[in-house]
C-alpha cells in the first residue's frame, strides 16, 4: 500500500551542485560573465557534481562546458551552502530508469539522470513515486511541455543539497560576446562590470551574496 512521503523515505546520499563565476580584468575593472539562456533568464554557469569530481574538478567541466572557454583557470572556493528540501520535492542522487510500478521486473518509461529537481508523490516499499515536469520558459511558463511520472528506487532520490561556489578567471583575449551550444540550447555569453549586473533569474539572484566574499560590492 503506498502512503504519502516522509523525508526519511528519501535515501539518496546528499547531491553536490557547483555555481562558477568567470571572472577577467577588462578595461581596468573586475568583470564577471553571465549566461543567456534562451528559455530561462540570465543566469551564471552552474551544475551538478559528478560522481567521484572534486567541487574544483566540478567548477572548471561545468564552466568549460557552459562557456565554451577551454582555457579557465581555477580561482578558488567562495563558500557553500546546504539546503534541506520541502517535502513534496527532492533532487535525483543517481541516474535511473523511471518504472511504471514500484518494482524493478515493471516496465522502464524512460531516464531520469542525476541532479535533476522532482516532486516526490509517494511510497510503496522501496520505491518512490516521483514526477518531473518542464514548462516551455521560466519565468511565467505558458505551458508544461513535458513531464514524466514513475517509479524510482528510494536510494536514487536525495532530500539534501549542497552547494559550492567557486571562481574561475578567463583570459583578458575572451571577445566581448559569443555564442555557445550545449545541453541542446544555444546560449549567448556576454561580460558585464560588477556595478552594472543586470538581475539575474528569480533562483540564482541571492547567489550574488558569494562573489562579494572574494571581490568588492559595486559602492
């Protein structure tokens, strides 16, 4: 009999996710470079720590990655922050097939990978049922343009995150903007003065808070 969920149903070990500043010296000031995304706000590169990567090892794949820049530079940690998740939500801690029951002979619908956010709906045994969904933008989504319900073993889902904030520096000889494809989106990459941030999307503005730990607040 399935019963509503319990923070202690949710047995994933905690999942590690790494937010980067890029950082450069341009035009005799600091600057930090900021993300475009075509669906979702101006946001800072971020992602999840993979199994078996150091927050660094993190930071400077994710940066790579969501940049396009294969030439960054490890700056050092900023801090970190652990969040202990509402109840009806969770963070997938492993990649694995989504069932139709709460049983691993059922059929398998589909994927969830690691690091994705997930209502959980509730229990049965070993198994939670979870429900991932996507809305064609954030913020103000028009419509849910996917979504997925199933069956997960109860390992595979994690009630805890931890984030780490570190810094990366780029070199000076990065143009101004440019584009870059990854995680099946074109992205635009486009520096901007500390004094002059534009507000970044709803989740990530209090994020801020960190890079002022490692360089001064515009006046």
């Amino acid at each position: 009999m399935s019963q509503p969920p319990d923070a202690a149903m949710l047995k994933g070990a905690p999942v590690e996710k790494v937010t980067v500043f890029v950082m450069a010296e341009r035009d005799d000031t600091q600057q930090v470079l900021l993300l475009y995304h075509p669906h979702a706000g101006i946001q800072l590169p971020a992602g999840t720590v993979e199994a078996g990567e150091s927050a660094m090892e993190a930071a400077l794949r994710e940066g790579q990655e969501e940049t396009g820049l294969a030439d960054l530079a490890w700056g050092g940690l900023l801090g970190e922050e652990r969040s202990d998740l509402p109840l009806d939500q969770a963070m997938m801690a492993l990649t694995t097939p989504v069932y139709t029951r709460p049983a691993a002979t059922s059929s398998a619908m589909g994927t969830l990978r690691r690091g994705l956010t997930v209502e959980v709906v509730r229990a049965a045994g070993d198994f939670l049922q979870v429900r991932y969904t996507e809305t064609d933008r954030y913020p103000d989504p028009q419509y849910m343009s996917f979504e997925l319900l199933g069956w997960v073993p109860d390992d595979a889902v994690a009630a805890v995150r931890i984030r780490y904030f570190a810094w990366l520096s780029a070199p000076v000889s990065t143009p101004v903007s440019w584009t870059n494809f990854n995680d099946h989106h074109h992205f635009t990459l486009l520096w901007h003065r500390l004094d002059d941030l534009p507000e970044l999307v709803a989740p990530q503005a209090p994020w801020l808070r960190f890079l002022w730990r490692g360089f001064s607040p515009p006046a």
